[in-house]
C-alpha cells in the first residue's frame, strides 16, 4: 500500500525535474539559435561566396575555388595591406604594454591625486575610434608647410622648429624602402603609418595601465617584504617577483590589442583613408572598398575570411590553452 501511494508521487517530482531542466533550454533557445544563423551560419556563407566568381553587381555562383585567395595575396595593395598590419601590430602592442606597465607602477606608489590621474589616463577610452581618429587628423595634417603649415607642424614653426616639419599622415615614404623579388611592395615601415599607431596607442594604453594596476594591486605584500629581508633591491624585487606575476595578464592584454589591430578600421578611415598609396591601408578598409565601391563580393569575403583566420590564429590557442588550465 506505501508503494502503491509513492509512485505518484515520483511521478509527479520526475514530471518536475523534467520541466526544470527544459524551461533553461527553451530560454536561451532563441539565442541559440540567432548565433547560429546570423553569426556561424553568415561565416559559412562569406566563405562559400569567396569560392565563386560573384565579382559583380549581379550574384554569380560559379565555383572557383581557391583562385580569389590566389588573386588577392598577388595584389599589391593586399600585400601593402599585411605589411602595415604587421608593423601596426608590432609598435601597438609594444607600445601599449610599455606605456601602460610605466602607468601603473607610478600609480602603484600611492602617489597623491591617484584617482584623478587614473581617470585621465583611462579617459581616451571613453572616446570611440571615429572621434580619436578626427582629433589626431586635426595633430598630423601637416598643411601647406612651410608657407602655410597647420597641426603639430604649425607649433613647430612657432618654436623655430621648421626644420622638423615633415608630411606625417599624408608622408607616402617606405623606411627602409627595401623590396625583395617576390614581393610588389616596398619593406618595411611606412612613415605615415606612425601617427595613426600613436594615436591608436593613446587610445588605448589606459585598458593596459587598468589591467596592470589590478595586477601589481593583486601580488602579496609579503612576497616583496620577504625579498627585501633577503636583500633584494627594488629592480630585481620588480624583475623576479613581479614581471613573472604580471605574465599572464600581458598575454590577455597582447590578445585583446592584437585582436584589436587586426581588425582595425574605423581609426584608419578617419585618419586617412588609407592612403596616401596604401601606405596606411589596411585588410578591414581594403574589405570595405573592395565590396560596396568594386561590388566585387567574391573578393571582398575572400579578404573577410582572411582576417577570421588571422583572428582566429591569435585568439584560438590563448583559449584553447585556458581551458587545458582549467581542467
């Protein structure tokens, strides 16, 4: 008889369970399935589309292959376009990181006003891309110098300075200039592309300066204290016990600035277009013209699926080494 009155009763909280395990499932059903189709399922269609011959207005399904792939690592605008995203990349990085490690050890000291110097050094965060590049135009457009200069080169004609005065963003200069055989561009830095890493460096040297901060606040006093009774010096305490400590939030801050020099493009377009001759040019801009000025969209997600992949590359062992630590 006590059998006969439980079995409801297990029925009734199975019923239950059941329903508590489904109710989350169809919640995020709907997310679920919008990723799916407008985020993975628009990647497999870009590279679908970048296999055929759709380098018209009109769609044309025609499969080719690898031959867009093929076409565009022979253009030299696409070749210009690795270069400058590879000495983009370089000086960012090793700028922000340098910048924002000097940052947060003077603001590790506890020195006096370190709220307020932490919120103007974090303040060019807040400014999205389209607003630094315009203000930094305004700095390096170097005008009609020397008769008529205006920006940074105006202030260097008020201080006597005009010997310096110099083409900056519209400089279509290549230093060193060197070019090998398999090559249609010019190696290895272009001189306009250094103002628009400056810029790109004091937009976002605040992020690296938090996370730096939040690391240098996070190491036990006691380890340096004991370093200090052994006779360790401040150099070797910040060589020996901190640089190591701060290891992985450099790797998280080269993989989030990588990520962002990348897939840069709101910078460059109000900076210069891309030019002068490619010498700022860069995949995301490229993409752009390619697709909604050449209607060339074969090309275009050709161009597209390239910059997944050298996102992909820099972002998927970080993660997939993550998650081996956390297991």
């Amino acid at each position: 008889m006590a059998r006969t009155t439980a079995l409801p009763r297990i029925r009734a909280a199975s019923r239950r369970w059941d329903w508590e395990r489904i109710i989350p499932i169809l919640m995020i059903s709907p997310s679920i399935i919008a990723i799916a189709i407008f985020v993975y399922g628009f990647i497999g269609w870009t590279g679908y589309v970048s296999m055929t011959k759709w380098n018209t207005l009109l769609p044309d399904y025609t499969w080719v292959g690898l031959e867009n792939y093929r076409r565009i690592f022979q253009d030299v605008r696409f070749q210009a376009d690795i270069r400058n995203t590879v000495v983009f990349t370089v000086v960012f990085i090793a700028g922000c990181l340098a910048l924002g490690l000097t940052l947060a050890i003077l603001l590790d000291q506890r020195i006096r006003g370190e709220n307020t110097l932490r919120s103007i050094y974090l303040f060019p965060m807040a400014l999205s891309l389209i607003v630094t590049g315009t203000i930094w135009r305004w700095i390096f457009f170097p005008g009609n110098y020397p008769a008529d200069p205006s920006g940074i080169n105006l202030i260097l004609a008020k201080v006597g300075l005009e010997g310096l005065q110099w083409g900056w963003i519209t400089d279509p200069t290549i230093w060193p200039g060197s070019r090998p055989e398999w090559l249609k561009v010019k190696l290895l830095v272009p001189l306009a592309l250094l103002p628009m890493t400056l810029a790109a460096i004091w937009q976002m040297s605040g992020f690296t300066m938090a996370m730096y901060l939040a690391g240098l606040r996070g190491i036990p006093d006691e380890l340096k204290e004991a370093a200090r009774v052994d006779g360790a010096s401040e150099w070797q305490i910040f060589r020996l016990i901190e640089l190591p400590l701060l290891r992985p939030i450099t790797l998280s801050a080269v993989i989030i600035l990588g990520h962002f020099s990348l897939k840069v493009f709101d910078l460059v377009m109000a900076m210069t277009g891309g030019g002068p001759a490619f010498a700022t040019d860069m995949p995301g801009v490229n993409m752009y013209y390619t697709v909604f000025q050449g209607n060339a969209f074969a090309k275009g997600s050709a161009i597209a699926m390239i910059m997944l992949i050298l996102v992909a590359l820099l972002i998927v062992p970080y993660l997939y080494s993550n998650r081996q630590e956390e297991m």
